[in-house]
C-alpha cells in the first residue's frame, strides 16, 4: 500500500476520532439544555462566525497552497512576508467585521432566525456579540493551516477540532442557565487555541512572522483573484444554512437543535469518506494536471470516486436503519425529550439519503481546483441554493423539519449531476460505466445488508433492553454483523476495490510468517 493510501487511512482514523469527540461536546449541550431556547440560540451564535467568515476561510486555504509553492520555488527569501502579509490583512479584515457585526447585531440575526421570539431573539443577540470574537482567530489560523498542509502535516489540520470541541464541552457543563456567558467565553477560548495549536508546528517547520503588509503584492492579487470565486461559491453555501435556520426559526422549539444535531451526525459519513480522501488526493490531482497526465488523473479520478461509493452506501443505509437507536445512544438523556429524539431521529434520516451526491461533488471539486477553475463550484453553488429554497418553500408547509432536510439532501443530487456533466465536458470520461456498475454492486450488498440488519434490530433490542450500555451494545453489534455480510457480499460479486485490498492483506500477512 502506497504513501498516498496510508496518508488517507490514518487521516480517515483521525477525522472520525474527532467527529466522535464533536459528537460529546454535542452531547454535553443536549444533556444540559435538552432541545430548547437556550441550545437554539447558542447554536445559532455559534454558526455566526462561522457563516461570517468561514466563505474567506475556506477560499484561503484552498488557493494557499500553489501560490505558497510557487513564491517557495522561485523567491523563498519572500516566503515569510508572504505569509505574514496575508495574516496581517486576514487579521485586520476579521477585526472590520468583528466592529461592523457589534454595530448592526439584530440586523444581521434577523438573516438568521427572523421566526424567533422576543426573549429568544435577545438571548442569541448577547451570546453572538461574545462569539464573534472567534472570527479573528479562525480566520488568522487559515493561513497557518495552509503552511502546515503545504508542508505534508495533513493529521495536524484533521486533529484540529479535538482540543476546541474538549474545552467547549467542559465550559457547557460548567455553566447553567443563569450563567450562560460560561460556555459562551469558553467557546471564544475554544478557537482561541486554533492560534497556538498550529503556530507551534508551523514555527517548527520554519513560519516566520514579520511585521509587513503590502496591499499591492502581486502574489496577494494573485491569492484574491483565485480567491474571489471560491469565496462567493461558499458565502452562497452559507446562505443555504442561513435559509434553513430561517425556516426552522418559524418551527416549534428545539427544530433548529434537532436539525443540527442530525446534520453533524450524518456529516460524519461525508467526514469519514470523502473529506479524508479529497484532502490527501488534492496535491494528486494538482501534479497531474500540471504535468498533463490526463490519463492518469481520469483513473485517479475515478479510483477515489468508487472508494468513495464503496464507503458511503453502506454508512447511508445504516445510518437510515438505525438512526432511532443512534440518536437514542448519544443525545436521549438530561433534558433531551421524546419529542427531541423524534425530530432529530427523522432528520437524521433525511438527510442521510444526500450523503453520496456530497461525497462524489467534494472529491470532483478538486479536480476542478486543481485546474485553477474555480467559477463553476461558484454557479455550481449557486443552483444548489435555488432548488435548495424552492424545496424548502414546497416542503417545509407539509413535513415540517423533514421537509428541510430532505430538501438538501435533494438539492445535493441536482448539484451533483451538473458538476458530473461539466467535468465530463472538460476532461472526457473518466470511468462512468465502471461507477454504476460499483453503484450497483454496493447497492445490492448494502441493501440485503440493510434488510438483515432491520430484521434482527427490534428483536436485539427487545433481548438487551434500552440501557445506555445495552443500546450501545446492540448497535456495535448490529454494526458488526452488517460490516461482515456487507464485505462477504462484495467479495461474492467481485467488486474490484474489495479484491484489491484482500489481496493486500494476504499478501502482508504473508511477509509476517
């Protein structure tokens, strides 16, 4: 097994490590407030900077590492003022945004929930004016992630969400509904420590900061020009949430804690997958082009995409089958109600069905990043959004929080289709015959996998009983035996990646003996 491969397997470790410990910090806030007013609006304050800011973060990180290359082969004299430049104009932006967001803060939460009442209106108005103080640091630490990826720390950045979630969790369960403002500065401290987390290896690795900032640089105008379009095509990403916390907001009371919740947990699978894979694939895709290996790059392509299908299809249909059981394991105690488990529960599944479009869209993104296209995942983005309101117009009135989220989950499957048919215009076929037949094979193997699994979970449940350590161990199990007949069934209808990899593990095991 190759450098890339083990890169992707240890990564894929580490993201899911840190999911799970998400998945605590989230636990901790349903055990303490439940689905209520309170984890509404801190939810909602939380995902403020986040919206803010995270369109500048997103596009900065991506576009970082060829510009950084490129100044690193030709001036690597001017490597530390590049860096330094881009800090000091990301810092001095965020503090901008940071001045003009304490200025107009009921305007801009009105963008955001415009169906919340009075009293929880203001709660969310006095948490968001604390917690947009992490704008400055997420978006500051960009840059450092962007060094530290550039210069192979791939685990650093996947890690990264383990120490914020663990000071997160511990200040909500310090705090109480008198004394909020407890995991509302430690959520701010919680990001805080982005800065310090990644500075201390980025300094070992040889970042230097100078106190410089040069507006007309021609590497920074080259950053913003392939910034630019990334930057809008996720800002239009963000108003799809923005639109969605808008319709939850006119739902009944813990609708937003609910959808939140399932959609953390569903996006497990996407974190899991394909965010492993695209992340290390990236750098891949970009020497392949550059270097115009187009065969290669069609076969790499369509390796991680079946990888992908593989992985996915079977998370996607356990998640449908268990997700009552799930949610019951992480979230049903302290204030979490019926009703809250059956929202939650419901949305889980709904938004489980849009995984696999997400995952195939996130690793065919790349591609067209690594060929410096950046405006068709901006329109791209932007389609996503239309259907994503019109179905959340059509559905929302009748189903209520499925209806949100089985209208992204909709909406990913029409977004994934255009990007399919554009990057097939722009490189030519790249395996599509060989991806259905896969779907196909994994489909068929994750179904009989999903009916057997359905059939022996009310009888397992009723044998173990409903205690936190009885679920667990019924979904574990379940888990198991659905994880066996899902790999025999592969092996059975020789699907190529499972013989790969059975091979791989013969042959290791012989070296050993």
């Amino acid at each position: 097994m190759n450098k890339l491969a083990k890169s992707t397997i240890f990564l894929v470790v580490v993201m899911f490590l840190a999911k799970i410990i998400s998945f605590g910090k989230d636990l901790c806030l349903s055990y303490q407030y439940g689905a209520s007013n309170i984890s509404d609006a801190y939810l909602v304050a939380v995902n403020i900077p986040t919206v803010l800011f995270s369109g500048i973060v997103t596009a900065v990180f991506t576009c970082y590492i060829p510009v950084y290359n490129e100044i690193k082969g030709k001036k690597p004299e001017y490597v530390n003022k590049f860096n330094s430049n881009i800090v000091n104009v990301i810092a001095v932006l965020s503090v901008f945004l940071v001045i003009l967001y304490w200025i107009f803060p009921e305007q801009i939460i009105n963008l955001f929930v415009s169906g919340f009442n009075e009293e929880n209106f203001q709660l969310t108005v006095s948490m968001s004016k604390i917690m947009v103080l992490a704008m400055i640091f997420m978006a500051v630490s960009c840059v450092l992630q962007g060094y530290l990826q550039a210069n192979g720390c791939f685990y650093l950045v996947g890690m990264m969400t383990i120490p914020t979630n663990l000071i997160m969790a511990f200040t909500i369960m310090l705090s109480d509904a008198e004394h909020l403002e407890i995991m509302i500065w430690g959520t701010v401290l919680a990001y805080a420590i982005y800065l310090p987390y990644f500075f201390i290896p980025a300094y070992k690795k040889g970042f230097r900061y100078v106190p410089y900032i040069k507006l007309k640089d021609e590497y920074l105008k080259k950053l913003l020009t392939m910034i630019i379009p990334i930057f809008i095509g996720q800002m239009i990403l963000e108003i799809n949430v923005i639109v969605d916390k808008n319709f939850a907001s006119g739902l009944e009371a813990g609708s937003i804690t609910g959808l939140d919740y399932a959609y953390k947990v569903a996006m497990l699978i996407q974190a899991t997958a394909a965010a492993s894979i695209s992340t290390v694939i990236y750098p891949k895709f970009s020497e392949q082009v550059v270097s115009q290996k187009i065969t290669e790059l069609k076969k790499t392509l369509s390796v991680s995409l079946n990888i992908v299908i593989i992985c996915v299809i079977p998370l996607v249909i356990g998640m449908c089958v268990l997700a009552y059981p799930i949610i019951q394991l992480l979230f049903f105690r302290g204030a979490f109600s019926e009703r809250a488990l059956q929202i939650t529960a419901e949305s889980l599944i709904c938004y489980s069905i849009g995984m696999l479009p997400i995952a195939l869209r996130t690793i065919m993104e790349k591609v067209f990043y690594a060929y410096q296209e950046t405006k068709i995942p901006m329109l791209n983005s932007a389609i996503g959004i239309l259907s994503n309101i019109i179905l959340d117009i059509l559905l929302v009135p009748n189903i209520k929080h499925c209806g949100l989220a089985l209208a992204t989950s909709i909406s990913s499957f029409i977004t994934y289709i255009i990007f399919y048919i554009k990057l097939r215009k722009k490189i030519g076929g790249f395996g599509a015959k060989r991806m259905f037949v896969t779907v196909g094979k994994v489909g068929i193997a994750g179904g009989i996998m999903g009916i057997i699994v359905w059939m022996m979970k009310e009888a397992l449940f009723v044998v173990m009983g409903n205690g936190t350590l009885q679920l667990m161990g019924s979904i574990i199990s379940l888990t198991l035996v659905g994880m066996v007949i899902y790999i025999v069934l592969l092996f059975i209808f020789r699907q190529q990646e499972a013989l790969i990899l059975k091979n791989y593990i013969i042959k290791r095991m012989k070296k050993k003996h």
